[in-house]
C-alpha cells in the first residue's frame, strides 16, 4: 500500500492501520458465505448451480474476445511455444508452481474432495468421476490459460510494450495488469463490460474456493459430534466468524504480503507436505491394494489403471515427487527468505500456520485421542451383542438362528474389515 508521500508501505515498517471499508467487505464475503453452505448439502447444491457455470462461460468469452484482437498470437505463442524459455521447463521453480496449481485446482489435501465424496452413492463410479474431475479441471485451466495469454499480447500490442514487460504474476496481474488491459479495449461499453465480467467471475471462483474450505472443516465435526449434527447453522456460522476475524489482518496496509506470505508457504509446505503423506497414508497403511479392490467391488470398476498401475504411482513415484518439490522448497527458503521479507513475518504468517499448527494438529490427536483398536473392540463388541439379541429373538419366534446367526456374522466381518481399514488408514 502506498502513503500519502509517495512511499510504499513494507513489512519493515510494521502490520500497519487497518482499513475500515476492506474490513466491511470482508464482513460481507463470509456473510455471502454463510448463507451460500449454512445447511451444507442442502443449500449449496443450489448455490453451486449458478457459482460452478458462469465462470466457466465468463471465461469462454474472455478467451473468444482476446484471441480475436491484434496481437492475440504473439501471447498465445508465448503460452503454448516452451522455445521461447526452454530452461524453464526444466527448473524445479515451474514444478513446483504447477504442482500448487493442480492442488488448489483440485482441492487436494484440504479435506474437500473428502467431504463431497462422502455424500456420493455407494455405488457411484469413483473412476469415472476422478477422470472426469481431472481432465474438467485440467481443461479449464488450460482454456483461461489461452484467455489470459491472448489478452496479454494484445496489451503487449497496444501499449508498444514487450510481454515480458506486461506478464507480471500474482495479485499484480489480476488487479493492475489486466483492468488496464480492459480500459485499452475498442468499442463502445466493451471496456467496462469485461472489467464487470472479470471481476465477477473472480468473485464468484473465490466463493466458490471459500464455501469448499469451510464446508470440508464443518463436515469433520458434524460428522464426529451429534451436537454439530443438531446445531448445523451454528456450526457453519463459528467458522465463519473464526474465518473473518483471522482475516481482518488482510485489511491492513501490510495485507498484501501478509496473503502473498501465506499463499507461498500454503502451496509451496502444506499442500505438498499433505499430499505426500496422503499418498504414503494410503499407498502403504491402507494399503493401496485393499483401496483398489474395495473400489472393483463396490463400483464395478478396476481403479488399477488410472492412469496406469496406479498402486505403484501412490506407493512410489507420487510421494517421491512431491517430497522432493518440499526439500528443494524448503533449502530454498532457509538459505534465501521468499521476497526477502522479515524473518518475524515469515515465521508468522508462513511457518507457523502452514508448518508448525498442521504438525500439532495431526500429532497431538493422536497421543490424546483413543488408539483405533480400542475403537475397533468397541465396535466388535457392539456386533456381538446384536448378534445375541438377534439370536434370542429368532428362538422366541421359533425361527431357525443359525440364518440370522450367518446373517449377523456376515455383518459383523465386514464391519470389522471396515475397521481394519480404518485402523489401517490412521
């Protein structure tokens, strides 16, 4: 943020003031929230028929309307020819950026899929819809790619500036680079149209973004409470509060580095820390075999081909990939801090939050909470004393018990399976 003299306000000079009317915007976005996913499901699946849609043709027209204006060839070129920065393709840097891209395109590592996924059918096609999934996210990232590189060249084009000089990154691209893009378009009301479609389908993708996350933590404790179950909207509403307060620090003069700190250290540690895990939690301790057979049995579908030997990719290359990107990352910033902020600021808003509390999160659960056998007992025990209820009954009825006996015990092996697997998971 600037000051009154000129200056540029740093992380040097403090957090800083907070400003009021950003305050009050973000008091409406988690309102807009709130009533977006304050029943889960039940509202957001009409939510979602409006929010999912239009970005995709806001998008589409982007892209139609840049790739038809003078100089259009020269972004594109740029985006699809790897020629023009043939050693970039071979930098740890692109990885690691398009590694955070595919994550936070596909919301993996956030619980996200996790909990929409748990509403699905049992009988659902999981493979089927996990291509669908990919490739739909693939190619939309793809489209707004031509979209975005298109409008560049012609901003290139029209200003007599190389693309270079106008390919910025980040928040600087979103809200300098491209509303300026917009303001050299011919044709009457065409610069404030896009500006206005922009801006929406911005909005309507950070919604979008934000209903996800919080829904995929409520989820968690609905699903492990009955008082949550019974008290949905207020569930949903303490995380929106917790979720606005945490984010008032945004509306301050150093909330912009506080978002690019936070944005770097998320994408660059958490996501790839959390899907490393992730893959050896499932590819090892599951295991990954068990997943695909569940998967044959309950789908009708070999997961073992997606995309091809898929037990082998979970349990060797997946995690080697993604450890890897995380060591380059962290030597990366031990030697030289990211965008040389403090190092008060780092440990903050970087390593704290997206290192520190996850480590704490997922550790001290697990010497508090009851080990998983003991659940799996408890649930065992369960099974059999409905087994002897059941037992009971079908004598005074003058039924033959061995029928429910076998019925019952088929019941209880696979809940204890069920068990096993869970134990097996955590």
């Amino acid at each position: 943020m600037q000051e009154s003299d000129g200056q540029l306000w740093s992380l040097q000079d403090g957090m800083g003031s907070v400003n009021g009317a950003l305050v009050l915007s973000l008091l409406a976005q988690w309102a807009l929230v709130f009533f977006c996913i304050y029943n889960l499901t039940k509202t957001v699946q009409m939510v979602v028929l409006v929010t999912v849609p239009l970005p995709f043709i806001l998008i589409a027209v982007m892209a139609i309307y840049g790739l038809t204006r003078a100089g259009s060839t020269q972004g594109v070129m740029a985006y699809i020819d790897p020629t023009n920065n043939p050693a970039a393709i071979f930098s740890l840097d692109a990885w690691v950026d398009a590694a955070g891209q595919i994550f936070f395109g596909l919301s993996l590592s956030v619980g996200v899929m996790i909990a929409y996924s748990s509403h699905q059918p049992t009988k659902s096609k999981v493979v089927r819809n996990t291509w669908m999934i990919a490739l739909g996210n693939s190619m939309t990232s793809i489209v707004a790619g031509f979209a975005v590189f298109a409008l560049l060249g012609h901003f290139a084009h029209t200003s007599g500036l190389s693309l270079e000089d106008v390919a910025s990154s980040g928040y600087i691209l979103s809200f300098q680079t491209f509303p300026t893009t917009f303001a050299l378009f011919e044709g009457k009301g065409a610069p404030q149209a896009f500006s206005v479609l922009f801006f929406l389908t911005l909005i309507l993708l950070g919604v979008d973004s934000a209903m996800s996350l919080v829904e995929a933590v409520c989820e968690a404790f609905i699903d492990n409470s009955k008082f949550c179950r019974k008290h949905v909207p207020l569930v949903v509403l303490t995380f929106c509060s917790i979720g606005f307060l945490f984010s008032i620090i945004m509306a301050s003069k150093s909330g912009y580095y506080v978002l690019d700190i936070l944005d770097h250290f998320s994408s660059n540690y958490l996501m790839l820390l959390g899907g490393g895990m992730s893959a050896i939690a499932i590819g090892w301790f599951y295991p990954a075999e068990t997943l695909v057979q569940q998967v044959k049995s309950h789908c009708a579908e070999d997961a073992f081909w997606l995309p091809f030997l898929w037990t082998h990719l979970i349990k060797y290359f997946t995690p080697a990939v993604l450890f890897l990107l995380f060591g380059y990352n962290f030597v990366r910033d031990c030697m030289t801090p990211y965008n040389s902020y403090p190092q008060w600021a780092l440990v903050c808003f970087g390593w704290f939050p997206c290192l520190i509390v996850p480590t704490l999160a997922f550790g001290l659960p697990s010497l508090l909470w009851p080990r998983p056998a003991f659940i799996a007992k408890d649930v065992r025990m369960q099974k059999e004393q409905e087994m002897t209820t059941s037992h009971s009954a079908a004598a005074a009825a003058g039924a033959d018990p061995m029928d429910d006996m076998e019925t019952v015990r088929t019941n209880t092996s696979d809940s204890v399976l069920t068990m096993k697997s869970m134990v097996q998971e955590v």
